[in-house]
C-alpha cells in the first residue's frame, strides 16, 4: 500500500500535470492566433501528452489503492512577447517539471516505496528528453531571431512532430 506523503505528492503532480495540458494548450492557441499552426500543432501534440501524463499518475494512484483527489486547474498565461518567449517559458516549464519528479523520486525513497520509486524513474527519463526537444526549438528560434522567414520554416519543422 502506498503511503500518505506519497499519495499526496502524486496528487499534487497529477493535477499539476493537468495544469501543464492546459498550459501547452493555451500556447498552441496563441501559436494559432499569430498563424503559426505548425507550433500551434506541436504544442498541441505536448498538450495530449501532458494529459498522458496526469492519467498514467492516475493510475498508478488506483492501482496502489490510493484516494484520487482532483484539484482545481489554474487559468494558464495566455498572452506572450512572440515565438521565442513561449518556448522560452516552456523550457522553464519543463526545468521546474523535472524538479517536481526529483523531489517526488526523493520522497518515495525516503518512504522506501519501491514500486513508486521505479514507477517514477519513467518521469525522470521522460523529463530529459522533454527539456532536450523544447530546448533544441528554443535555440533554433534564437538564430532566427534576425531572420523573420527562418520563423516560418522552424515552423513548417514544428508542424512534423508525431508524423511518420
């Protein structure tokens, strides 16, 4: 059985990471009410995967027999200064995302709670690659800054997430 600290803290992030879908949604409208619908996709691609992420602590909450406690979901920003303050923020986002697993990963193993210790080692992992992908968007745009057509070619690469 999972313990209260634990079951606590994994609420926490699962409504946490409901707020990230929201947050990558709003970012995906913004991205459309500029015409840029390649970032609008690729943020919306991140928003369902955020969402992914809140169910998979879902259930492993229920699995462990642990109470669910849904939380109210912040508004998120819904204005930024261009293109290159949203994957900014979203490289932040991602940055505090990985501190949040960390120190999950460091309550469950004070607690010695193996099972959530190697169910959370799946967020650690995850975590880096998403930091990696945001942050590789970040400094592409960051070249471009001086060449406002390179903006819409990062966005053409954008729109080809998830696509085989």
């Amino acid at each position: 059985m999972i313990g209260k600290k634990v079951t606590k803290a994994l609420n926490l992030q699962m409504n946490r990471e409901f707020y990230n879908a929201r947050l990558y949604l709003s970012m995906a409208a913004y991205f459309r009410a500029i015409n840029l619908e390649g970032a609008a996709s690729w943020m919306e691609k991140q928003s369902q995967e955020e969402t992914g992420h809140a169910m998979r602590l879902y259930k492993h909450l229920q699995e462990r027999g642990a109470r669910i406690l849904l939380a109210a979901v912040d508004a998120p920003p819904t204005e930024w200064e261009g293109p290159l303050a949203v994957f900014e923020a979203a490289y932040k986002h991602e940055c505090n995302v990985s501190r949040e697993f960390d120190e999950h990963l460091e309550l469950a193993r004070a607690e010695k709670d193996n099972a959530t210790i190697s169910f959370l080692q799946w967020f650690v992992n995850e975590q880096v690659e998403e930091e990696a992908s945001v942050d590789a968007v970040v400094q592409k745009l960051k070249v471009a800054r001086d060449a406002p057509g390179a903006i819409f070619m990062i966005d053409r690469m954008l729109a080809q997430r998830g696509q085989s």
